[in-house]
C-alpha cells in the first residue's frame, strides 16, 4: 500500500454534501448562471439582462392579487370527444401535464382585490401543453367573465399560450367565437376586460380574445404574433424587421397600449382598474 493510500486511509470519513439540483438558474437571453432564489425573488426577472422569464399560474396570481385572493372551480368539460391519437393517446397527454402541474388545465381564474380593486384574473399556464386554447380553457374564460358579471368587476386575462389544441380539432376553434361572445356581454354590462400579454402569445388565442380587450398590456420582450416568424417570412418573400412580433414593436405600431415591466404590473393594473371605475360610475 502506498503511502497516499495510507494517509487518506487514516482520515475520518466524510459524506458527500448534497447540492440542490434547482440552486442555480440559467437566464434564457443572456446566459448568466443565477442563484435560483435571487431570480425568484426578483419575480423571475433576470437582474443582469432583464429578461422576462416565463412563470407559472400560482406566481403570476400572487402576483399581481392582494393576500386574500380565492381561486375559482374550473368548470368540467368533455375529455378526448374525439378520441383523438397521434404518437400518444390525448387522454395519456392530459394525464401527463395534470402530473407536472399543480392545476388541471392551461386557464386558471381566481377573484379577489388589485391594489384593494375588485378584479376576476384568468392566468394562461404555458407549462400545460404550450397553454393551449380547447374546451376547457374556453369554458374557464367564460366562467371568469360570468363571475365578473355576477361581481359586477373587472375581468383580466394574462395570456401565454402556442394556440388552439390541435388534439381537439374544430372544437377547440370554436372556443375563439365563444370567449367572443362572452366578452361581448362584459362590454354589454359595462365592465372593464384588460389584456395581459406575456411570452408567448400566438396563434388562435391571439386571434380571439387576447386582442379583444379594452386595453391591452403586454411585457417587456413578449413574443406576440399569429402565424410563426418563418412562416410570414417565406410567405411575403420578404426580410421581416428587428424585434418583429415582439411586445415593443407592437407597441410601436399601436397594437399594444402599453409596455410595462413586471415589477410595476400590480400598481400598474390596479391605477387602471381604479381609474375604470371611477369611469364607470360617472
């Protein structure tokens, strides 16, 4: 035996410290390792770059909600009507994101006070199959704008989604014209429907009710648009601008009201609401 081997024979032994696997977090713009605590505590927003990341519902709603805040029931719709199955079975597909997932579907509402104004928030969780719009999230929106109508308060949506769900087919297209109507009856009552917009926001949930609002916020860097970049650019044969689709070149063109950082969303909706109010019982 060598006499390093003696030696580290001859001392105590010490167990091997465990590091968490979530300690660290890597910013998806700039790269940068960051204390994973550090990044949640700054709302998910990197302090080197200010990227905005992507969070789930349960954050978003703490959020932007004063204490106190309910979450509603999520309304109960038909699974799988059409037996549909491409590598995988749907049912197998739900199954699979209910698993990851702290809620049962991509929309989650909740009622409560914003700023002490009353408010229904519907948040999109993009973590459920890419926030996808079907039956479930179109009943979930119209059972949030119900529930403003009974409250007699303002419906808020915070968008995130990569479209319709496609595993639904023509039914999860008819959610774009049902949450239509729904808004159609909070405008009839004379309520307020406030838009937020955060990355990303495409395809059929941009072409309904995500542009549908009465204002509409979005957050810094926020991928908006309908169609894919690629698709666009092949189709006009053109090279399409810097920061196209993205939430300051919508704003720039006047398709978004407002560009607003995440750390002054809360006071920046509840001044809005409050203004809205006062509006409204003028």
């Amino acid at each position: 035996m060598s006499w390093i081997d003696k030696v580290r024979n001859s001392l105590p032994f010490v167990a091997k410290r465990e590091t968490p696997d979530n300690l660290w977090t890597k910013c998806p713009n700039c790269e940068e390792m960051l204390f994973t605590k550090e990044y949640e505590d700054n709302l998910s927003v990197c302090p080197r770059c200010e990227h905005h990341g992507r969070i789930g519902a349960d954050a978003r709603l703490a959020q932007l909600f004063d204490p106190g805040f309910t979450e509603l029931p999520a309304p109960k719709v038909k699974e799988d009507p059409l037996k549909f199955r491409d590598s995988k079975k749907y049912v197998d597909r739900i199954k699979a994101a209910r698993a990851a997932n702290p809620h049962p579907d991509a929309l989650t509402n909740a009622f409560g006070t914003v700023e002490g104004h009353r408010a229904v928030i519907g948040v999109q969780e993009f973590a459920f199959m890419g926030g996808s719009m079907g039956m479930a999230v179109g009943s979930a929106f119209v059972a949030g704008a119900e529930r403003a109508v009974a409250e007699h308060c303002a419906y808020v949506i915070v968008t995130a989604a990569g479209g319709a769900r496609m595993q639904e087919g023509i039914l999860s297209l008819m959610q774009m014209p049902r949450t239509t109507v729904a808004i159609s009856r909070l405008k009839a009552a004379g309520l307020p429907y406030i838009v937020i917009l955060t990355d990303p926001t495409t395809g059929g949930v941009t072409a309904s009710y995500a542009m549908l609002g009465d204002i509409h916020i979005a957050e810094p860097g926020a991928l908006i648009g309908f169609a894919g970049q690629r698709v666009i650019q092949d189709t006009i044969r053109e090279k399409l601008p810097e920061g196209f689709q993205r939430a300051e070149y919508l704003h720039a063109h006047g398709m978004v009201d407002m560009v607003v950082d995440r750390h002054q969303l809360k006071s920046t909706l509840g001044d809005l609401l409050g203004y809205l109010e006062q509006a409204a019982a003028a």
